[in-house]
C-alpha cells in the first residue's frame, strides 16, 4: 500500500489529468448523452468527486460540510446501499447543475481532501479507500475517452476531438504462434501493488496445450472477413449475436464509414481513411468470435492469455476472452457500499485482458479483470486469435 505522502501525490496527478482530458471540450459537450451507456462528461468529473466525499470526507474528515446536499442524488452511479440516485437513462437531461457548478464541486472536494491529508495522519483503512477513489477515478477518465468519442463521432460533422492522442499504433513486428505447453499454472495478482477484489486469490489452474498469437487482429484482416460475407454467414454467429446483428444492421465495426469505394474510420483525431495494419477496435464480444470462427479458430480464455501475455506487446486493445465473467476461488468482496464495486456484475458478462490506448497511466497490470457485456464496442477493444 502506498503512504500517506504517495496518496497525496496520485490525488492530485489523478484530479489534474481528469480535467486535461475535459480541457479540449466544449460546454455543449460536457452534457450530451446519445445512449444509456454513455454518461456526460460533468457527470464522470461530479460522480468522481463525489465518490470522494462520500467515501472519504464523510467518513474521517471531522465536522465536514456537504458542498450540496443534492449531490449524491445527481451523482451517485450504482451504489445501492449509499442511497436514491438518478437513473443512467436521465443523466444528459440534467442541464444542472451546470458545467461551472461542476467545477466549483471538484475544486472544494479537492482542496477538503488535501486539507484532510495534510493534517491529519489518516488510517491504513482510510489510505486504502483514498488509494481505491484514485484508481476508480482513473477507470472514468478512459471511460471519458470513450464517452467523448461517442459523443463526437455520432455528430454527422464528425468533429475532432484534438490531435494528439495517437489511437492506432501499429504492430511492427513479424507474426508468430506462441507454443504454451499443457501444464499447472497459476494466476492471479501476486504483489503488493494495487489491485481490485477481483484479481484477488492466487490459484492454479490446468491447461491444454494451445497457440496463442503474438499480434491482435487488424483492420486489414477483418475487412477481410467483412468482404467475404462474415456478417451474412449465420453459421459463425452466436444465435443472441446473429439477432443483434439483424436487429441492429450491423456490417462493419463502430465508427467505420465506407465513403465511396473507400473505408474511413471516426477516431478522436476526426475522420480518416482506415489504416488497415493498425488493430481492429470498437467490435463486440459478437463479432470477435464470428471472426475467430471465420478464420477456423478461437478466442483465447482469461486464463491462457495470462499465462501467455510476457511473449507479447499488449495494452493497445482490451481484447475480448471467451471467459464468462465469475469469481476467482475464495473471492471475498469488501464490506459495505464498496463491496458493490465489483462482485455484483459477475454474470452475464465477459472478461478482456490488457489496457488500451485510452487506459490511464499507472493503470495497467497483467492480472486486470476489465468486463463488459457482449453487445457493447464503444470502449477500445479488440481481438487475439489462439487455437
């Protein structure tokens, strides 16, 4: 665990690159909602802040004075056992609190917070929660990232966000099949460093022989797959994959748009013509696996990219596994409101392993449980082929 002077240090890296990331917007960006599962920017700035006076200020900070009293109301997310909240759907009809006021909450929540560790020498618990908050808050700046581009990339202008962040590194390296011999293996987050409940309880586990490929699949590759019919072909398809991607009309991944005769793909940078040796992102869990189907293999499990993942450069892409979302043996959740952080969306969801180009930094580690439903591809993710 990190010390008291180490949490001061990640709070404040942790609030200012927050607001970078908000510092290329627009006021009339920070409140648009297209979907349910994009929240607005102020929304992710109030929730964050939130968090911190829910959890920590409320808490150890003596005689603290709520800066509202509506704002766990307004920003609370699914913390069910901490209150009422607005449902997800409502998010972006909320004109306010304005975007002024969300600043002016983050500025009195910051400086309480360094107020409070500054002077007074806090508890391992109360280090623990702070060093929790920071992280938590560093799971909404990539879900800013995502939520920005969604935003923008459903404007029909398709306006560019800035043009620094580099979204598609390319994998300049020969392709190669990694051998892993059948064999006990153990896994799991073995350090001291942090780490969620979820990646908690080293355990062994047996697997197969398999081979894992080196490199991700890439935009070039699966316009293969797209010109070959992949998503007219029932027979590569999940039945609950073959209905979403009739009822929804899909043929191509998020943000591709076929100009012409030509493919161009919306990223953060603005449109641009698809680069097709950069990694495939924005598909479903769906499309993943027609793909690894169309090419007579398969997605590889949690377990074997763990084991396999020092033979290959990952954390451009969250790459879908074919493992269920579940606990790890002797999985115990944290008491109270914080025990809801993870355990309660073990079903029904499938697990990717890596980082991606929006991952934020000091925020990437092997043993990472991220988790989405199948449906959804507007984070950055991708695929690896084993078999």
């Amino acid at each position: 665990m990190l010390n008291q002077q180490e949490i001061t240090q990640l709070f404040k890296e942790t609030r200012t690159d927050s607001e970078l990331i908000c510092s290329f917007l627009k006021t009339e960006d920070y409140v648009v909602q297209p979907v349910e599962y994009v929240s607005p920017p102020k929304w992710h700035l109030g929730h964050t802040t939130w968090f911190f006076e829910e959890f920590i200020l409320k808490k150890y900070a003596e005689d603290h004075q709520l800066f509202d009293e509506h704002t766990a109301y307004v920003f609370n997310s699914y913390y069910e056992s901490v209150g009422e909240k607005v449902i997800r759907t409502d998010r972006g009809n909320l004109s306010r609190p304005s975007v002024e006021w969300i600043y002016d909450f983050r500025r009195y929540v910051t400086d309480k917070i360094l107020e409070l560790l500054e002077t007074q020498e806090l508890s391992a618990e109360a280090l623990g929660v702070m060093e929790i908050g920071c992280h938590h808050e560093k799971q909404h700046q990539e879900l800013l990232y995502y939520d920005i581009k969604y935003i923008l990339g459903n404007n029909p202008l398709f306006p560019k966000y800035n043009d620094q962040f580099r979204e598609n590194p390319i994998e300049d390296f020969p392709k190669k099949w990694i051998e892993i011999p059948e064999d006990v293996y153990e896994i799991g987050h073995k350090t001291n460093d942090f780490s969620y409940d979820n990646e908690l309880g080293v355990h062994k586990v047996y697997l197969q022989d398999y081979k894992i490929s080196n490199k991700l699949v890439t935009n070039a590759e699966f316009l293969e797959f797209i010109e070959d019919g992949g998503y007219e072909k029932v027979l590569l398809w999940h039945a609950e994959g073959w209905d979403w991607v009739n009822q929804n009309n899909i043929r191509s991944p998020l943000y591709w748009h076929k100009i012409g005769q030509s493919w161009h793909q919306y990223t953060l940078n603005g449109l641009v013509p698809l680069i097709g040796e950069a990694p495939v992102t924005h598909i479903s869990y769906y499309e993943a696996f027609a793909f690894a189907q169309w090419k007579g293999m398969r997605l590889p499990t949690e377990q074997e990219w763990e084991i396999a993942q020092k033979y290959f450069e990952w954390g451009s892409r969250w790459e879908w596994t074919e493992s269920a979302y579940s606990p790890y043996p002797n999985y115990q959740k944290a008491d109270g409101a914080l025990g809801e952080y993870n355990g309660k969306f073990m079903v029904n969801q499938k697990v990717l392993r890596g980082a991606s180009v929006a991952t934020s930094r000091d925020h990437q580690r092997y043993t990472y449980r991220n988790f989405f439903h199948a449906p959804l591809r507007w984070h950055f993710n991708g695929l690896r082929l084993a078999q």
